[in-house]
C-alpha cells in the first residue's frame, strides 16, 4: 500500500508531541481505516477538529448542540443521543432513503440501524 504524498509530507512535518507511540498509533489507525489502494493519514490535530465538528463542538470548545453543554456541566445522554440522530439522519440522506444502505454507510448492523431509528423515532 502506497501513503499519499500529501499524507506523507504532513507526516514528515507533524511535531509528534506523543512521539513514536503517536506517530505508530496514528499509522496503525489509518492502515485499519483505509479502504482504498493509497493510504491517506489524519493527523491527531485533523481527527480532533473532525470529532469536534461531527460532535458540534465549535472553536471555542463549546457544543452548539442544542442544550447539551450546561454551565455546570454536560448531560452526556442527551449529548450522545443527538450526536446518534444526526448520524442517522445524515445517513438517511446520503442513501436516499435507503435503510440498509445508511446502515452500512454508518458502518452498524441494519438490525442496530433499525434499533436507534425506533428509539429516535425516525
């Protein structure tokens, strides 16, 4: 398996602040991920920004989510719960519709997909 050029260049100029261990977790992780003839990688600071982002988390470190971060703070469930409807919802409609296919784009059992869309009532 190839590693993308650009992969490799951000590689070759990540600061590696885990040092080896990092740099080997994030290769390992992108090996397992990659479906593809060339491998690409995401940096621990991509992978942070995207979890944030999936998540609604904005720059500041709060969610925009909505009520799911309180002052004192956060009501994991309904946190969760919210992050999982969107998922399935956006699966939803990048497949069309298609339920078995949205399963599969989210990577879960279609019996696990039907599951949460009955306890979201989707």
């Amino acid at each position: 398996m190839r590693v993308k050029p650009d992969s490799l260049l951000a590689l070759a100029n990540y600061d590696w602040p885990g040092n080896v261990r990092q740099l080997e977790n994030t290769i390992e992780r992108a090996v397992a991920l990659e479906t593809g003839e060339e491998l690409h990688v995401e940096l621990p600071v991509e992978r942070a920004r995207v979890r944030a982002a999936a998540a609604g988390v904005g720059a500041d470190g709060m969610s925009t989510a909505a009520g799911s971060v309180l002052p004192e703070g956060m009501d994991m469930e309904k946190y969760v719960a919210e992050i999982e409807r969107s998922l399935l919802k956006s699966a939803l409609q990048q497949s069309h519709g298609v339920q078995a296919r949205a399963a599969d784009v989210l990577k879960i059992s279609y019996r696990s997909f039907r599951h949460l869309m009955k306890k979201y009532d989707l």
